[in-house]
C-alpha cells in the first residue's frame, strides 16, 4: 500500500503540538508525586504506625490495578462527584467545562507517587545507615544529613529506576486521549480519523515519542554522569568537577 | 569533665547493658576492653545518644542530662562536644577526603568555608594525608579511609573522641597506621575513649582501663593493674585468652 507522504509530514508537525500537553502531563506529575513520594518512603524506612499501612495498601492499589482503568473510574466518577460538591456549596462554577488535562494530571500523579516511593525507597536503603550517623555524630542535624549526604548519594542509584519511570510515563501519557486530553496521540488520532489515514498517524507518534524518550534517556544519562562522577574520579581529576 | 551515671539499655527485653557508671576526666584516655556483646560498643554509642538508653544520666561539666527526658538541644549540644570515630569509617562517600573533614565544620558549626578549610587542612596532615584532600573514599584504602575519619573527628575539636573498634576493620598490615595516629593524639593530650581489642595499645598508651562483660563494669583501674594484677576471675580469663595469642604476635 502507499502511504501519503503529505499527510504524513502534515499530521507530524501537528501531533508536534500536542508534545507541549504531553510533556506537561510527565513534568506535572513527576513534580507532584516527588515531594509526597519521598515522605511516603521515609514513612515506610522509619516504620511509622498507620502511615505506614495506608502507604503500603496505596501503593498495592495502585500497583494492582490497570491505568486505563483508573482513567475510567477517575473520568466518569470524579467529575460528578466534584459537580454535586459544587453544588452542595452553591459555588457557581461549571466542573464540566474544565480542561480535561487535570484529570489526566490528577491520575498520573497518583500512579507516579505509588511507583517513585518505591524508587526512593529503594534508594535510599542503599546508602548505609552509619554515613547518617556519623553525619549526627559531627553535631548536623538529620534534615542536613539527609539533604546534603544521604539524599545525593540515593539520587545517584534512583536515576536509572527514575528515568525508566519517567519513559513509562511519557508513553502512559498517550493513554491520556480517553479523557479527550489533546496531547500527541489524540491529535494524530483525531487528524487520521478524517481520511482513514491511521497507519500515517501512527507512524508519526511512533518516531514523536521514540524522540521524547531518546531525549530523556540522553538527558539522564548525562545527569547520571555529573552526579554520580565521586564513584569514578580521583586526585586532581575531582577537583576540576 | 564526662561522667556516665547508671546507664541502662535493652533491646527487645535483652538487657544489653545493667547500669554501667564512667567518668572521664580531662586529658584522659581511656580503653574498654571486654568480650563481644559485653556492650562495650553500646554504651559508646549511648554517649552521644547514637543509641538512646534507657535509664541513666551523662553529666558533662555543667551540663547535666538525664538521658530518658534529653530535649533534641541537649542531644545537640552533647553532639557537638564529642566526636565519634566508628568501626567501618562511614565516611560520606559522596564528598571527598577534604570536604568529609569540612562538611561538619561548615554546616552544623557555622565556620566559614575558608576558615573551615585551613581546619580541614591542619587536621588532614595531622594524619598523614595531605596528599590525599580532593581524593573521594572509594579510592583510599581502609588505613586512609579511617585516618579521614580520624581527622573528621579532630576537625570539630571535640572535648572528647570515641573511638569504637577503630582498627577492627582493617587488615593486620593497616592497623598500625591508624594506632599511630591515636597515639600522636594521647601524646598530645586529646581526650579520648576507646573500645578496642588492641592490647598494645591499652597498655602502652591508656591511662585507665575499663572492663566489661555481661552489661557491668567488672573491674577498672590502670593498665598495670588491669594487665599485671586483675582481681576478678573473669578479667584474668578474659585476658588469658587474649594475651597469648598478643605475645605470640610480638
């Protein structure tokens, strides 16, 4: 069979467009679900009661369960149950007429947050306990031992589990178009539906998020490297660092 | 100058240790000697609060601190006038030899970095490793990585150091680097409290000699009386198991 050429590179650049929305959706829920995400590990490192087990039964949940199917519930139940609270306020705000995107922000980041407290979990637990204490045994104080010996050390075992999260999510993001969200796939899909073109459409999110994820990869590859140089350099090669 | 009252400490119902009583004075240095799990290490750990006992009082000059109501202040301010040298370094493998030394200095003491440095410079080639301030620790070998650790410890001038089972980690030929340096620093009057299974180093450089077994202090008293005279049949069973094998080495 042909392909059409010309409404492949037209449909290209226009699912371009919905990179922005695409990105949006990753960076949105990677920056919500970091902060909670962390707590959520100390809470489980620490064994700390009740906090624990809700983390815990969270994270099997979340785990547990199909993305296309918490974007189901999320879509056909949230809206009307945030519609009935307006109501009981006697807000005058019309729930349905907001942009889809913070449903899809609402469901990544609830997916991110089970996934990374895990990955900091992990992390974290590979930084032996005695470099905490004696970083409280030179009089600094827990958060200081965290944020400037601890935290960098874990970051370093976490970049590879946490790039691998943030390509999964970027390609969950295309999962985004049943909630009418118009990032990538859902524009390409819209445009094919015109002409029956989809194996054009689908050719050109393939090589858009073979890109993205090509990008990240480098991206992290080269964060990895900066931050991780105290495992490979010596004498005067660390002090150019 | 330090006094330990009384201390208590379990884990999971295992008293580990049944009200041990120390007093450090000035100048002091003083060797715990005692089998494995006589709580030798626990008790060091309970000084500054590394392990919380449960029971018991730690007076440290005018500070008095009961240790089951210690406020996170006093717990700080104990922190900052000890220093804690442990078995296996930890030193901070994210930081090299010379930030390791200025990371306390300059984050929880407030020094200015260039002052904390020249510290961390002095302190280092008290050590012997001047050569090796911008090395990171996966690169030294363990004597090194302890003498950094050593010098850490110095760095934050400390009224006191605690020492647990400094050279235990170490193979034969690397302990004597590291005792050296603890000997530098007896001679030159730092405070120190040991727990060790180096008996050279008890007797010749230790002043006072703490032994324990089972969570008590058995006996104490000067290396010659400890070495030379125990009284308890337990020390002079501990030390006929020990000794043998030390002169043997010799």
């Amino acid at each position: 069979m042909d392909l059409n050429i010309r409404y492949m590179i037209d449909t290209f650049f226009l699912a371009l467009t919905g990179v922005p929305v695409t990105l949006s959706i990753t960076a949105v829920a990677l920056l919500v679900s970091a902060p909670i995400a962390f707590f959520m590990a100390i809470s489980r490192i620490y064994n700390i009661r009740i906090v624990k087990q809700v983390v815990s039964a969270y994270v099997s949940f979340i785990r547990g369960t199909p993305v296309v199917l918490q974007i189901l519930i999320i879509y056909s139940l949230l809206p009307s149950w945030l519609n009935a609270m307006i109501k009981s306020l006697s807000w005058d705000i019309n729930i349905f007429d907001m942009n889809p995107v913070i449903y899809a922000y609402i469901v990544f980041s609830l997916n991110t947050c089970a996934g990374l407290s895990e990955i900091f979990r992990s992390a974290l637990l590979t930084v032996n306990k005695g470099q905490l204490e004696a970083a409280l045994s030179i009089g600094m104080s827990a958060v200081q031992a965290y944020t400037r010996i601890i935290i960098p050390q874990a970051m370093v075992s976490a970049l590879p589990n946490i790039c691998n999260l943030t390509i999964n999510l970027i390609k969950g993001t295309s999962l985004a178009f049943m909630m009418t969200v118009k990032e990538v796939t859902s524009i390409a899909k819209i445009a094919a539906s015109y002409g029956y073109n989809y194996i054009e459409s689908y050719l050109d999110i393939l090589i858009i998020y073979i890109l993205l994820c090509s990008v990240i990869q480098a991206l992290f590859a080269l964060v990895e490297k900066r931050i991780g140089s105290y495992k490979t350099l010596t004498g005067s090669a660390a002090k150019a660092v | 100058m330090l006094e330990l009252k009384n201390i208590h400490k379990s884990f999971n119902n295992n008293e580990v240790l049944k009200g041990v009583s120390i007093r450090v004075k000035k100048g002091d240095v003083i060797v715990i000697l005692g089998p494995s799990g006589s709580g030798k290490t626990t008790l060091l750990r309970c000084i500054n609060f590394l392990e919380r006992a449960d029971k018991g009082e730690i007076f440290f000059d005018d500070l008095r601190v009961n240790i089951r109501t210690a406020s996170p202040a006093d717990i700080s301010r104990i922190r900052k006038r000890t220093a804690f040298v442990f078995q296996n370094y930890n030193l901070f493998n994210n930081k090299t030899a010379l930030e390791n030394v200025t990371e306390g200095l300059i984050t929880a003491r407030k020094v200015p970095k260039p002052e904390a440095i020249e510290i961390a410079k002095k302190a280092l080639s008290k050590v012997g490793l001047s050569d090796r301030e911008n090395y990171y620790p996966s690169k030294l070998s363990g004597g090194q990585q302890q003498r950094v650790a050593i010098a850490r410890a110095i760095a934050v001038n400390p009224d006191v150091i605690l020492f647990d089972e400094p050279t235990s980690a170490l193979d034969p030929e690397l302990t004597g680097e590291v005792l050296a340096v603890m000997k530098q620093l007896a001679r030159e009057g730092v405070t120190m409290v040991v727990v060790t299974h180096e008996m050279s180093f008890a007797r010749d450089v230790a002043n006072h000699i703490v032994f324990m077994d089972g969570g008590v202090v058995i006996e104490e008293g000067s290396p010659d009386e400890i070495f030379s005279r125990p009284r308890e049949d337990r020390t002079k069973q501990f030390l006929s198991r020990i000794l043998p094998v030390w002169d043997y080495v010799i």
